[in-house]
C-alpha cells in the first residue's frame, strides 16, 4: 500500500513539472511535435506555413462554464487578439480590438435612447378656465386653496392642473386638490370621448331593432299562409308556395314547403305504377319549384336571390340561406330517397327490359328534378338489367337485337358503359355481334339494328369489326358457292354480299368482286370465246347485263372494278382481231393478285384459298356441338375423371350450378348423347340438343 502510494504521489508531483515545460515553450522547442515542424523547415520564429501568414503560438484553451458546448465563449482569447495584433503589423494596418469596438456602439446607442427619453414633449396643460369652459363643474371646496406659507387664499382659477409653474404646493393638501383635479379632468376627457361615439350606436341599434321587428312581422305572415295551404289540394299547394315566394324572394322556405308538398306525395306514391303512368304534371310542377323546394346550394336549376343588406348593420341577417353540412340531404332529397325512389326500384325489377320505352319516358320526365345521387341508383339498377339482357342474347338465333332495347338507353349510360373497347355494355354488345357475324347464315342478311350499332360503335371501329370477322366470310362464299353460268345464273352468292352494301363500304365489296368474281366471270367469257358458236353480240349483251344490271355505277366505277371489266372487253377485242385463230391462240386472262393503293389490304383468306385442316374425329366435332349448345344455355360441361363401365368413354356432368354439382351425368357417343337415368342409374338415354338436356342439367 505505502508503494503504491507513494507511486500515485510521485506521479501526481510530476504533473506540475510538465505543465511548467509546457508554459516556457521547452515542450515545443524540444518535443516530438516540434521535431516534424523542423524536419518540414520551422526555425522555431514566426508563423507557421511557407510564407510564415500562419500562427506563431500555439491554440489557447479557454475554459467554459459548466455544461457550456462549443461557441458558448464570444470573447476572443489572448492568443487570437496577439495572432490579429501580429498580422495586422506584418501588413501595415492598425489593429482595433472587435470586442471594444461594439462595447463602444452599445454604450452609444444607450446615450442615444436616454437622450431621447428625456427630450420627450411634455403632456399639455390645461387650467381651471378651460375645463369650466369644456363643461367641468369644479367643485366649490376647490374654487381656492390656501397657501400654508401665507396663509392667504389663492384662487385656482389660474393654477395649472399639470404643473406648478404658477403656484407652488408645498402642502400634503395642496398636493392632494390638485392631484383629485388631475383624475377629475383625465376621466371629463374620456367622457367626452365615450360621448361622441353614443349617437351613432343608437342609431345603429335603433336600425337593428326596426328591421327585427320587421322580420317578425314577416315570419308570422309567412306562418299563416304555409298554415292556410295544409288544407289545399296538390294544384292549390303549388300556387300558394309560387305567391310566397314572389312575396319573400329571399327566405329559404324549402323546409316548410316539403311539409306541405309530403303528405300529397304521400298519398300519390301509395298506389302509383311509374311504367302506366309518368305523372308528368307532378314532376313539372317540381321543375318550376326548383327555388322554393330545394336550398339554393343543392337546386338542379339555379337561380341567384339578392338578399338586402344594411351598410350600418354588420351582423348577419336571418334570411341568409341556411347551409346543408356535407353528406347530409336535404328535406327535397330525403322526400324523393325515401318516397319516389323505392317505387321506382320496384318498378324495375319488374320491368321488361325488352320493352324500353316505358322506362325510358319515365326517367326523361324526372331526371331533370332528380337528386344526382337518387338518378345514379336508378341508373345503375338498369344499366345492371341491361347487361343482364345483353349476356342472355343469342344472336345466332336472330332473336330480339338488343339495339330495340339498348339504343334508347345510349344517352342515360355513363361514358365507361359506351367505350366499345372497354367493358362495360356496348363493348358487350360488340362481343356478341363479333361471335355472331364469325357463324351467321349470310344468306339471311344483315343482322338486324346493325345500322344503330354502326353509329354506336363508331364508323372506324365498325368498318374493323365486319373487315376482321365478315368480309373473310363473304370471301370464302364466294369462292365456294358463286359460279358464273350464262345459261341459268344463280345469284344468291351474290345477293348475300350486295345485302350489306351501306354497312359494308363499296371499296371492300369491289376488292371482293376483284379477288373471287373476275377470276371466274374472265374465265367463263374466255371459254364461251374460244368456242366454235360464240356469238359476239350475245357475248357483249351478257357483260353489258352484269354491268347495268347486276352491278351499278357506284360499284363499276371502282378502280378493282372497272380493270375486270377492261381485261373482259379486251378478251373480246382479242378475238375478233383473231378470228378463227381465237380457238387456239386466244390467251387466257391475266389474273390480278395485287392491291390498288387505294384500297384496304384484307386476310390472304379473300384473294387465296386456305389450306384445309386435317379432319378431325367425330367424338370431338360433336363435342364441339355440344360445347357450343352449353354456351349458348348457360350451362357447365365438366370432365368427371371417369369412362362408362361399358364403352369406356369418357363420362362429363352438364349443370347449370357454378359449383359444378347437380345437372345431369352424360357420354359422348358419334353424334349421340347418352344421359344417364336419375332414378335408374345403370340406364342411359340418347337426348338430343334440346329443351329436355336444359331441364335435366337445371335439375328439373
């Protein structure tokens, strides 16, 4: 311990060795800090750095308070103030002390402020002349006040209230007078001042007062009228809202007047039927109501009211509007939400959506008085009904066309429903016109309200529709059952393509003509040329009976065309310049493969015949059949994993359920369907593509 000890205490007497080598600068000239500065040239004199502009002492330490952070100290230190002192010498300038230079600017603007405040103006004075005269009453126990020096009484009619230049108090009395004179005049003055301001409060008051007693008189006028018109009918209602609203143009009334209007529409909504009868005078009387039944922030058709105003009076009136929090309604929309719309909800569930007008009319009559929210819930309910009906659509059966029922519907559908390249219900529509006009009969013509749908649907992404889907159809009719016969000609084929001319453009229909009519018709006209009994005039009036006939000159004017007719007229010029020779010599037609720049480029399928698909096996076309029957009915086809214990054929399961349960368990066989017995599971029926396979997957 005395080791250890005296070890601690001679290490702790060294301390103040170093700090005294530290203070004599032996440390620096000696230590190893002071050997790098010589090995980088520091001669021990002057300033660090190549030109010496650096410090010459080493960095003070400054002690700071307690707790004190970085920059808590503002004086500079001894060192920094001899490091500016050397600098400024070295440069030639003198050196001013900082720190003293704004102790200095303080002490100035100190001198200044006290300056200042003691050159202040002094308050004015006033004598006892010049409050009698501003209306004071002086008391008469201060008329005079006696000199306690003198005894003598001194009037105080000349004696400054603020001030004793005339006569000097050196009583504690005195002192007191002329103090109370003091409070005396300053309260007169403030008085004076209150007064001044009282004329034009009363007369503001007096204003406010009339026109409340006014307002009063106009409630209580405007309360026995709405009172006189509960006994009224509908008709009487309507003419006593329209006569107070002319009388008070600026009161919001459309609380009191759904009040009166509730009980008849009440009793009118209890037995309406909205598809018979439209009440078409119920809902034009609301339209010329609009500014009575709804407040002017939530009226359909605005209508502006000035309300009059005071320039005296800046407090609000009561005919200022009342305002509807967010996301409350109105008494107008909480009658039509809880009265008209469950009515009108009803009527369309009920509602034949094949039967438009009815509904149609109802909606243009009240959609002008309609809340917003309350027509957007009616809509929706039959934009709902409408896509309903769309999807249960079989165009294949040429059924109904849902333009009959959709188009007048067009101006209601919001602008996501009309996209035809969206989802909504055109593009639906599209959808099934698109399957339709890919398995159509041609031979039945256009499908019916095409028209509309082509002004729906928009010319470009018509035209697109029939190119891609109907054009390669007509194509390949053409091509198998057209043939030119002079002797009897059948022009069905031909028919079927004229059928759809104004929906299908004469451009398309001449790119027609040019790929599968010309081929066939130069054929048979090169024939009938080459031939011993050709007869030339016969030749030509034949043409001309296509040209004129057939084929109009709308159509013959087209460069596709009016080249099929030049190469024809050629054929014939060809042969009479050959005479006889034209048996043997005449040459064969050219036939044109390509396209006029004009014209659209369409599928290899109309110009060239396409290769024919391997046959496929029977089970799986007749599959296909019934695929395509289960699609049309809405009905499931599902693979069961199992084969009949006799054939060996795979077993499936035709439901209308989307759980995949129930329905009906079936086999494809050749072209035959074998339905299995519900009650006799070991006996299979053959059923046809009928009413009767629906019942039996439905479960009925």
């Amino acid at each position: 311990m005395d080791g250890d000890g005296a070890k601690r205490k001679h290490s702790f007497r060294q301390q103040p060795s170093k700090k005294a080598k530290m203070d004599n600068g032996s440390a620096l000239k000696s230590g190893f800090g002071a050997k790098m500065l010589a090995k980088m040239g520091y001669k021990g004199e002057g300033g660090l750095g190549k030109e010496g502009a650096g410090i010459s002492e080493p960095i003070q330490v400054v002690n700071r308070g307690t707790k004190g952070g970085i920059g808590i100290v503002a004086e500079k230190s001894e060192q920094q103030k001899r490091e500016e002192r050397r600098k400024a010498e070295a440069n030639g300038e003198t050196y001013v002390d900082t720190s003293e230079e704004e102790r200095e600017e303080r002490r100035r603007k100190k001198a200044k402020a006290r300056g200042e405040a003691r050159t202040t103006a002094p308050r004015p004075k006033k004598t006892l002349f010049e409050l009698e005269a501003a209306g004071m009453h002086v008391p008469l126990a201060l008329q005079s006040i006696i000199d306690a020096t003198t005894g003598a009484s001194t009037p105080t009619s000349g004696v400054s209230l603020r001030g004793s230049d005339l006569v000097p108090f050196e009583n504690s009395l005195q002192a007191r007078v002329r103090r109370d004179l003091n409070s005396f005049s300053e309260a007169f003055e403030q008085l004076q001042v209150e007064s001044q301001a009282i004329p034009p409060q009363e007369y503001a008051l007096h204003k406010e007062l009339e026109m409340v007693e006014k307002q009063m008189h106009e409630l209580e006028d405007m309360q026995a009228r709405i009172e006189s018109l509960r006994v009224g009918t509908f008709d009487v209602v309507c003419t006593g809202l329209k006569s107070l609203r002319a009388a008070y143009p600026s009161k919001p009334i459309h609380r009191e007047a759904i009040a009166v209007i509730h009980p008849h529409f009440s009793k009118a909504f209890a037995s309406w039927e909205p598809l018979e009868d439209a009440l078409e005078g119920v809902a034009a009387a609301l339209s010329d109501m609009a500014d009575i039944i709804q407040p002017r922030s939530r009226r359909i058709v605005s209508q502006a009211y000035t309300h009059p105003s005071e320039a005296l009076v800046s407090r609000t009136t009561i005919e200022e509007e009342d305002t509807i929090k967010r996301g409350t309604t109105s008494a107008y929309e909480t009658m039509m939400l809880k009265l008209w719309l469950p009515t009108v909800s009803s009527a369309v569930t009920q509602w034949d959506v094949k039967h438009p007008h009815p509904m149609v009319h109802l909606l243009e009559v009240w959609t002008p008085v309609l809340p917003p929210f309350v027509a957007k819930r009616v809509l929706d309910q039959v934009t709902r009904k409408l896509s309903t009906s769309v999807h249960e659509w079989n165009p294949r059966k040429f059924k109904k066309s849902p333009h009959t029922w959709v188009v007048e519907w067009l101006p209601f559908l919001k602008p996501a429903d009309l996209d035809p390249k969206g989802s909504g219900l055109v593009a639906e529509v599209k959808r099934k016109i698109r399957h339709a006009l890919q398995s159509i009969d041609l031979s039945k013509g256009p499908l019916p309200g095409m028209e509309q749908w082509r002004k729906v649907f928009g010319k470009r992404e018509f035209d697109h529709l029939l190119t891609s889907h109907l054009v390669p159809r007509f194509a390949a009719h053409l091509r198998d059952n057209f043939e030119v016969n002079p002797a009897e000609q059948d022009l069905a084929p031909l028919e079927a393509v004229f059928a759809w001319r104004g929906l299908i453009s004469n451009t398309t229909i001449g790119e027609l003509l040019k790929a599968q009519f010309f081929p066939k018709f130069l054929e048979i006209t090169h024939q009938w040329l080459s031939s011993e009994e050709v007869v030339f005039s016969e030749v030509q009036t034949w043409i001309e009976w296509w040209r004129n006939e057939i084929l109009h000159d709308d159509i013959n004017d087209l460069p596709s065309v009016a080249s099929g007719w030049n190469e024809a007229y050629s054929l014939i010029n060809q042969a009479l310049d050959l005479g006889d020779a034209r048996l043997t010599d005449l040459p064969a037609p050219k036939e044109s493969t390509g396209v006029s720049p004009e014209t659209p480029q369409f599928p290899k399928s109309i110009n060239k015949e396409p290769p024919r698909a391997a046959p496929l096996v029977e089970e799986a076309t007749f599959k296909d059949v019934v695929e395509e029957f289960c699609a049309e009915e809405n009905l499931l086809l599902i693979p069961l994993r199992e084969a009949h214990d006799q054939t060996g054929l795979p077993l499936f399961r035709l439901t209308a359920s989307a759980t995949g349960r129930g329905g009906a368990v079936a086999y494809l066989k050749g072209d035959v369907l074998w339905v299995q017995n519900k009650k006799e599971k070991s006996l299979w029926e053959p059923t046809g593509l009928d009413e009767a396979l629906t019942a039996k997957a439905e479960g009925k």
